[in-house]
C-alpha cells in the first residue's frame, strides 16, 4: 500500500516462489536461479510495511519480498519469482495475502503483479499489467480489488487499472489525462481510490472506485508526488513530494479537495537544499503524521496542526519508507538496508535491524576471488566486503574510502588486496587484518580500474584521468602511461604488456618504457572491460553502449570473433532497437570459456530481462550458456582459480555464486 522509492526501469521473466523456516538453511541459498549456489547479500530495499496483525513486517527488495517475524526478527520467507525489483506492495486487510509488482516492462508484456498466500508463501495469482513501468500496488479494505499504476511511452499506454483479485480480470483503464502515477491509496471505506503523479504529471487524484469516475483533482505540487496516504477516517488526505524543487508535504480534506495545510521541514544537513519526501504514513489513531526524506531523517507533525513534533536522525541514508505498526506504539523506516523500529511516542530508537546481513547498500561494482579461491571481495557504496565463499559468511569490510568503490584485485599471494575509487584514491589493504596500507593520490579523477602485475610487485590503475604504474611495495609512482582516460586495465599473464579500454580503441602499453606498442580499433563506443586470456595471446573486450564482445589477436591486433549480447531465448536483438551493454568480460583460468556480463538499455527504461550472464565457447564462438538470475546490470563477472565458481557482481546489489563445471563451463 506504500509508495516505491526507486523507479528502477526493467523487464519480465519468470515465476517461483520460496517458502523456508529460518531454521532450515541460510538465507543466501533461498530462492536461489537454477545453476546458482550463493547469494551474497539481500538487494536493495524499494518499501516496507506490517502486516495487519503487526506479526510480520514485509521488505520489498531488488530481488523479492522478504517477511520477517515481528517478535525475533529472523527472516521468515523470501518471495522470489520477479525478475526486476520489487517497487511496491500491499496487504490484504485480513493479512492473508500480499500483492506486489515489479518495475519490469518490455513491448511484449507489462510488469508483473503477483499474489502471494502470506501464511504458504506460495504465488496464487498474477497478473500482466499493460503499464509500461509499474510503480505501486494497493488492495481495496474488502480484499476484492487492485489497483495498480505506472508509467506509460507518451501517454499512449494505460497508467492506472483496476484488477478483480477473484477473477484476475482487468476491471477498468482509469482514463482522465493520467500520464504517470507514482503513488496509490485506497480510502478505508474503500470507495475512493487516490493517486498521486509522477514527474511530468504531478496531480493528485480522487476516483470513485464504484463509478470509476474521477471525482476531485488535487493541484499545487510542483513535483512527483511520491506517497499519498488516507488518515484513519477517510477525512484527509497526506501526499508528499519527491523532489528538490518542492519538498512539501500538503494535507487534503478529501470531501471538498481544499488543501488544510503544507507541511515543510525536510531539508538536506550538508548544503540547505530542499530534500524530497519519499514516504509519509498516519498512525492508527489519525493524530500523527510519519514522514520519510531524502535528508535521511525520519519526522513526525501533528496531523491537525501541522505541528512538527520530532525529528528522528539516526539514518545515514535516503530514507524510503516509513510505516506505523497496526498498533500504533512502534514506527518502523527503511534506508541504507537497515530497517529502525522507533518507538512512536517517545521517537526513542528501540531497534536497529540490518537487512542486508553485510551486503552492501548499493550496487556492487566489482568482485574478486584471492588466489586460493576461499575468499571474495566485493566493491561497491565507499565500502569493499570481504566473504568466504564456503560459508557466504561477511570477515571483514573495509571502510576508508569515501566515495563508491569501482574496482578490487586481489595480489598473487593473496595477502593484500587493491581497490579504485571514485574518490580519486587507489588504496592497499592488508587482507588478513584488515588494515590499510597504503593510499595513493596521484590520480585527479576517478579510479576506475585496478589490476597486480602477475609477480605482484607493480600495481596499474586506471582512472578517468590518467593511467598509473605503482611500486606495491613503496608505493611510489612509476610512471604514468597516458593522458587519457582508462575505464579497465589488464597485465597480460607474462608482465610485459598492459592493456587499458578507453573510448572504442584497446591500447597495448610495454611495462618497462612506457610506450604504445599497439591500437586495436574497431569498438564503435566505450570499452568496458578489458582481459586477456591466460596464454596471453588473446584479448577479449567488452563495449558499455554496444551489444559485443570482441577476441583480439595480440600479435597482429586484428578481430579474431564478435559475439552480440544473446536475449532470452537466444535472440539476437537489431542495433536498432534496444540494445545490451557488456559491462564485464572474464576468461576461464583454461582459457576455453569467456564470460561476458552485462544488462539491456533502450531509449526509455534500464530494462532486465536481460540481465544475464552469457557462457561462450572461445573456439567457435558458440554461445554455451545463459545465466539469468539478476535484476539488475550485471556489472563485474570473474572466475575462481579453479574454474568450478563464477561470481557475479549486480546493480541490484547482491552477489551470485555460480557453480561451473570444470573445463567447459558448462
């Protein structure tokens, strides 16, 4: 019944559900995609909301709805079967079922909106949503009618309908120049259906859920109305804004549609700006208003007055979504994977549940098996994690960065581990203690790409400035390569060659002078990701705004073979249409198999559907294997010393162990 926070833009795959006791395994092996073996961390956070017998707290994730118990706060089921990110759900009144969508699209099919037996955890229905991009959900009180919202191509599409749950059939398109709907409420006598706009329509509605006619138009937000919300007698109205420009949060007497108040207050420590509302919520008994910004704070205002009363601080994040136990005496908010539990009459933090089980909060940008293939690094928001890839358990994160992390390699010894930032820093990490060892600030511009020479004594670093060559020991600057911009760098196996991608060209560089050995053209945009095979005489690349990878001969620098982004199905999509960025390539330690990972792009949404991981075989070129499981862009791949494990790092932010078999990787 909330309101998503993140308008991730995706598409449809398939179906499954998960149902296990807490007890029965850990949760990285639940609801797992077929050939998977691990999941490292638990996906972003879209939204929140209780039950109605406050028993269970429902999580909407970028790879499903996870249900905790109330009471311990172990996880009770995972919900998965979307494809993309889960953006919104919605109790049933009786609590017995749970509705959510996902933000996919294609031009086939719409999102997906499933209904979940809360008490089995098994899919009863679902429900093909002609919208475009599905943004909220929301059941009527009586349990009998959906109604869900989106975005539309143009206006063209439909942007809000309504749904018989019994049935599963499609009721009625609400029409009346809806062009986005970010935000759905159902009034508690379930005659009135709200909804807010979206960015280029930011009116609130109110419809008449038995006529289907609309009945008022709510104007004066300036922004995406992010979150509307009914007080408990039907009387008012809150709806929030999402945006810089206007940060308010207007209460509505919905009989007459006059507005009763605006409420500000939400507005960003650091610099003064406004901060958008994300959230807001009533308490059971009306008298409270709950809201959640953009300035990571959590508020409370007097619903009749408009009075602001506390301010709750102890975010370090966006906050999401804030929602009132059915009992009114705890409120709970979501951010930064953390979930606080207030108590809401005294705003007193009572407890801090982490969600993420030591995943990262953001998109995970690289990972990196260490030598004896135990441990996985993983990079991604100011933080790189430390795992055991036998357990999944988190050893260690590391903290002294402070901007997003882009890249992790581990030494050959396996002792220290290297990591890029967009903080301008490369830095050297002690990797049983944790400890840093060294920082290094030569660069100007962000650190894209770090890579050990195959002996371990020099490291290369690649940014948006330059390209830089370290003593790992001393590190002192060696020298630096070029004045353009370097977006992957790669040793070759024997430690004389360097390859770096920038812009569509691959340049070889000589370790020891410093100078160009060799161009490799033929990228039509920018190279991703670089690699060379183990033999050292092929290169295989991948293009960020393209759908190939491409093998290089290292001696003549010609093409060797292209391979396109393969769809679902084995569908070569048209360079006209959309089209599938390789974000990251990586050879099998046997050099038989390349792995390429990437996601889909097309003019209007980062779509999903193919979100995959491609297996190829390096002879033919024939495409061995697809890996779909992520919701997001696949942004790092890389396998293990011995083949048998492929990690695969997401936008969505979790990490997957997949299990290869030896040699084919097949």
């Amino acid at each position: 019944m909330k309101t998503p926070r993140i308008l991730a833009l995706t598409l449809l795959l398939a179906i499954t559900t998960t149902l296990l006791p807490a007890t029965a395994q850990a949760n990285g092996q639940w609801g797992l995609p077929e050939g998977a073996k691990l999941r490292l961390g638990k996906g972003r956070i879209t939204e929140i909301e209780f039950s109605p017998d406050g028993k269970l707290l429902a999580v909407a994730s970028a790879i499903g709805v996870w249900l905790y118990d109330v009471h311990t706060f172990n996880e009770v089921a995972l919900l998965t079967g979307h494809t993309t990110p889960v953006t919104s759900m919605s109790f049933s009144l009786d609590g017995q079922t749970l509705a959510s969508v996902e933000d996919g699209s294609t031009s086939q099919n719409g999102p997906t909106i499933c209904l979940w037996d809360v008490t089995t955890g098994t899919l009863q229905k679902t429900f093909t949503s002609q919208i475009v991009i599905g943004t909220s959900v929301c059941l009527s009180p009586d349990g009998q009618t959906l109604a869900s919202g989106g975005t539309s191509f143009e206006g063209v599409d439909p942007t809000l309908e309504l749904w018989d749950v019994t049935t599963g059939q499609l009721l009625e398109t609400l029409s009346g120049d809806v062009h986005e709907v970010a935000s759905l409420c159902f009034s508690p006598d379930g005659q009135t259906l709200a909804s807010g706009g979206g960015y280029n329509d930011t009116v609130v509605r109110l419809w008449d859920v038995n006529t289907r006619e609309l009945q008022q138009t709510l104007t004066g937000h300036t922004w995406s109305v992010t979150s509307v919300h009914f007080s408990p007698d039907g009387q008012t109205l809150a709806s929030a804004n999402g945006g810089w420009e206007d940060n308010t949060i207007r209460l509505w007497n919905v009989n007459t549609g006059t507005l009763q108040n605006t409420l500000t207050g939400h507005t960003d420590a650091e610099d003064g700006e406004k901060s958008g509302v994300t959230s807001v919520c009533f308490n059971p008994n009306g008298k409270t208003l709950a809201s959640a910004g953009e300035d990571r704070t959590v508020r409370l205002w007097q619903a009749n007055t408009g009075q602001l009363i506390k301010t709750l601080t102890e975010h370090t994040g966006e906050v999401t979504s804030v929602c009132f136990n059915p009992n009114g005496k705890t409120l709970a908010s979501a951010s930064d994977n953390t979930i606080h539990l207030w108590n809401a009459n005294t705003g007193e933090l009572e407890e801090t549940v982490m969600t993420s089980e030591g995943g990262h909060l953001g998109k995970v940008n690289s990972v990196s098996f260490s030598q004896n293939g135990q441990t996985l690094a993983s990079a991604s928001d100011n933080t790189i994690r430390l795992w055991d890839v036998n357990t999944g358990q988190l050893i260690k994160t590391l903290t002294e960065h402070t901007g997003e992390v882009n890249s992790v390699h581990f030494s050959p010894d396996g002792k220290t581990l290297a990591s890029g930032s967009s903080d301008k820093t490369v830095r050297l990490w002690d990797v049983t203690t944790g400890i840093l060892l060294k920082t290094l600030t030569e660069h100007t511009g962000e650190v894209n790409s770090v890579h050990f020479s195959p002996n371990g004594r020099i490291l290369v670093s690649g940014g948006s400035d330059t390209i830089c060559l370290w003593d790992v020991t001393t590190g002192t600057l060696l020298m630096t390569l070029t004045e353009s911009f370097a977006t992957s760098v790669h040793f070759s196996p024997d430690g004389k060659t360097i390859a770096s991608g920038s812009g569509g060209t691959i340049c070889l560089w000589d370790v020891t002078t410093g100078t160009l050995r060799k161009t490799l053209t033929g990228h039509s945009e920018n190279v991703s990701s670089v690699r060379f095979s183990p033999d050292g005489k092929t290169i295989a690349s991948g293009e960020s705004w393209a759908e190939t990878s491409r093998l290089w001969d290292v001696t003549t620098g010609k093409t060797l073979m292209g391979y396109p982004y393969i769809t679902s199905g084995g569908v070569i999509e048209s360079r006209d249409g959309p089209y599938y960025p390789v974000l990251s390539v990586c050879f099998s330690p046997d050099g038989h198999t390349l792995v390429s990972g990437g996601g889909r792009n097309d003019d209007w949404t980062w779509n999903q559907s193919a979100h995959r991981i491609c297996l190829w075989d390096v002879t033919t070129g024939t495409l061995l294997k697809t890996l779909p499981g992520h919701t997001d862009f696949v942004s790092n791949v890389h396998f293990s010393p011995d083949g048998h494990t492929l990690a695969s790092g997401s936008h969505d932010g979790t990490v997957l162990l997949w299990d290869i078999a030896p040699d084919t990787g097949r």
